[in-house]
C-alpha cells in the first residue's frame, strides 16, 4: 500500500528538491506526550510547513507519509505524528483536545530549523476537517488551513448520510435503511455513545481568519461533498474571509484517491491533488475561488431529538422486559409437572418467536454497528437476508400473539401467569418492533 501510493507521488511537478532525512520530535498536549517526524525538504533557507492532522480513528505517522514526502519535495517541511489513544476512541473524543493536539505539533514544527514559523499551517483530512478549522480559529500562530473530505454538517448528520448511501448502493430499501440512518443513530447520540455528534462546524469556520483550501473528491460517498462545498463558501463569505480555494477533484473518492464510482479505491491520488496543494502553501493564497457543488445523489437530513418514549433506556427497558417475559415462559416449563394445556402449542410458538425476534435483533444491530452496513451482503426484495429472516420472525411474534391472547381468553381460567406475562412481553414488542421497523415494510 504505501509503494503504491509513493508510486503515485512521484507525478508531483518536477524538478523537485529531494526530502531531506526524517527528524523525530515530541510535544505534550492535555498531559499525554505525541511523537511524529518532520519530513523536511533538503533546499536551505526557511521553507513553509504543514502539520497533518488525522482522520477519524486509530493512526499513526506513516499514514499519511506518502503526502508528507510529496510536500517535502515540493520545499514545504511537513509534521506528521502519532495520534493520541489516551482520550480517543469508539466512544470517546474531544475535537477541542484534537485541535490543542494539533496546535502543540504546530509549536513543535515552527520551533525547528529551517521552517519559517510565520507560514505554518494544518492539514486534516475528514475528521481532521473539522479538527484543522478548529485549531486555525484558536491560535493565530496557524497560518493557513487546508481539508480534504470535510464536512459542512454535524458528525451524526454526515454519519447518516453515509450509511443511507453505502446501503442504497447495496439494494436496502424501506424500514432497515431508516433503523440504521435514523433511529440508530439519534439513540446512539441520546445515550452519548457518539461523541461530538452534534459538533457544528459552521461557527468555527466563521472564526477562521486565515486562508482556507478546501479540497473534495466529487464522488465522495462518505461527506455529503455538494453541502460541504456550498456552506463553506457561505460561511467564509459571511465571515469577510475572502482568501479562500475551493476544489472539486472529478473520479476522487473521500480521501482524494482515484475511484471508479467512490466507493472503491484506486492506486494514486487525484491528478493535481498534491500540486495543488504545494503550489498555494507556496504561494499567493488569492480568492475567493470555489468550484460548483458536485452533484449528490441525496442530501442529508437533520436528525430530529428523540421523543421520551424513544429515550435509549426506555428502548433497553422495553426490549428487557419483552425478552424475559419470552424466556420465561420456557424457562418456568422446567419447574412445572407436564400438564395438558390446548393453548400450550401457541404460547410455546409465542415464547420461541418472541425469543428470537428479541435476541436476535440485538446481535444484528451490534453487528451492523461494527461496520456490516457499510457492506450489507445479499439482498432479497430490498431487505439483506437477515433482516427479512427477523421481519419474518416478528410477523410471526404478532399471528402466535394474537392466537395465544384468543386461546387464553376462552378457557383464561387454565392460562395462569405464565401466559399472562407471555402476553405482556407481546404488547411490549408490538410498539418496540415498529419503532425499530421490524414490523414496517
């Protein structure tokens, strides 16, 4: 992979100066102490820098070196450095403490020789989209600041979008594409299991001050790019900031990558990308300049705050009690002698039922979480298999209900409790089930 991409580099604009050796360095921010590498060019007096700043999840310095060695050739002395793992992870972030991150190394690269510290800038790519911003509008020691991929709208409205787009592009429709994109993801941001969901950029970036370069693939299917483009050009505009550059790059996915339809990922970069980039760190930062939106296939949506009854412990509360209200019924049939009950057959297809839709709608739903709708698999009248085989099964929670409660109703004097509580855990599921759309089309 990183052959691959150096490969790519070498299309940068020659004749280039050669990067000169790596050099460590270290700084210390909210407690924890970074490490990373100045990848420097070998020409002599002070050149301009760029500290990359990270995209969302685990990364080290080498991520992003095939670029740092592109902008070393072109004279500009590039900081990349560990990301932090203290304080960040799946469920735990702080762009603030991202951006102090990010300002610490900005210190750390201004303070080395041969780097002219009144021009240098950040990098930062996705989540670094809206990190670089936020450091530029806390310290006016940033000269500049350069994205790639960044968002316009909060992490949970593009985190939507995105699932919305990968599942349309696998062939879901109707009920699972709302649980995903919508219900899961306001319950995720209602429990604080999605840190900085509702981060809004907009504000820092009419604090932002600094030239801005802002840079899209046009099939970027992980930012809504079209929005992206149009609110930073209002926002900036809005702030008097006309020293702006704004870039579409036609067959470029997410990270600038060469793609064939955005969701894959070819060798190289987008042509002009890393000339781009070198030519406007190097030079005049003129403007205002923006490229059109690039067309998107669907537009992102705000998610609405969540109703009481939709609150994730009244959710966890519900899906507990149906489920033990299921598995009781079989669970109790151990201690009890054999009886001949008529309504027995019904209310065991209603436990049995009831137990699976339950069960297994959390194992899917953590398995979704983990990554699978962004590759859904195989689909079947709109619905991957999975999710029609719990669709089924909850049909069949509701028709083994409705048998029971009438078995139960005629002869109630021979259901006893055991049926009573059965019979609760269904009124329990009903509502539960719609509101997760197993029971919506």
């Amino acid at each position: 992979m990183i052959a691959a991409m150096l490969a790519a580099v070498v299309a940068v604009s020659s004749p280039l100066p050669a990067a000169a050796p790596d050099g460590e360095v270290s700084f210390t921010s909210h407690g924890v102490t970074l490490r990373g590498t100045v990848v420097a060019p070998e020409s002599g007096g002070p050149a301009p820098g760029i500290v990359m700043v990270h995209g969302s999840g685990e990364h080290d310095r080498d991520d992003y070196r095939a670029e740092a060695e592109a902008f070393a050739k072109a004279g500009i002395a590039t900081l990349i450095y560990d990301k932090r793992t203290e304080g960040y992870s799946l469920f735990e972030r702080d762009y603030s403490v991202l951006a102090d991150d990010a300002l610490a190394a900005v210190q750390a690269l201004r303070s080395r020789p041969g780097v002219d510290p009144s021009r240098v800038g950040v990098w930062g790519l996705s989540e670094g989209g809206w990190v670089a911003p936020l450091a530029a509008s806390k310290s006016k020691d940033v000269a500049f600041a350069v994205t790639v991929g960044a968002n316009g709208v909060s992490p949970d409205r593009q985190q939507a979008w995105a699932l919305e787009t990968y599942l349309r592009r696998g062939g879901v429709t109707g009920s699972m594409v709302d649980m995903v994109a919508s219900t899961n993801m306001r319950t995720l941001a209602g429990a604080g299991a999605f840190p900085e969901a509702g981060y809004d950029p907009v504000p820092v970036l009419e604090k932002v001050r600094q030239p801005v370069l802002g840079l899209w693939g046009e099939l970027d299917r992980l930012t809504p790019p079209g929005e992206a483009v149009r609110i930073f050009r209002e926002t900036l505009d809005r702030a008097g900031n006309r020293q702006y550059t704004l870039k579409v790059f036609p067959q470029a996915q997410h990270g600038l990558r060469r793609t064939t339809d955005g969701f894959d990922k070819l060798d190289g970069f987008a042509p002009g990308y890393l000339e781009l980039v070198a030519n406007w760190v190097n030079g005049t930062k003129d403007g205002p300049s923006a490229d059109p939106p690039p067309v998107q296939a669907s537009q992102s949506v705000a998610l609405a705050p969540l109703a009481w009854y939709e609150a994730p412990w009244v959710q966890i509360g519900v899906w507990a009690l149906a489920l033990l209200a299921f598995a009781a019924y079989p669970v109790t049939a151990l201690f009890r002698r054999r009886e001949s009950v008529p309504l027995a057959g019904p209310a065991r297809w209603l436990a049995s039922t009831g137990t699976v839709a339950t069960a297994g709608f959390l194992a899917y739903y953590i398995t979704l979480s983990m990554g699978a709708a962004m590759a859904p698999g195989p689909v079947l009248f709109g619905r991957t298999l999975p999710w029609l085989a719990l669709q089924l099964i909850a049909v069949g929670v509701v028709a083994a209900g409705a048998v029971t409660a009438v078995s139960w109703w005629r002869g109630k004097e021979r259901g006893g409790v055991r049926v009573g509580l059965l019979l609760a855990g269904a009124a329990l599921f009903v509502p539960w089930a719609v509101h997760w759309g197993l029971l919506v089309p």
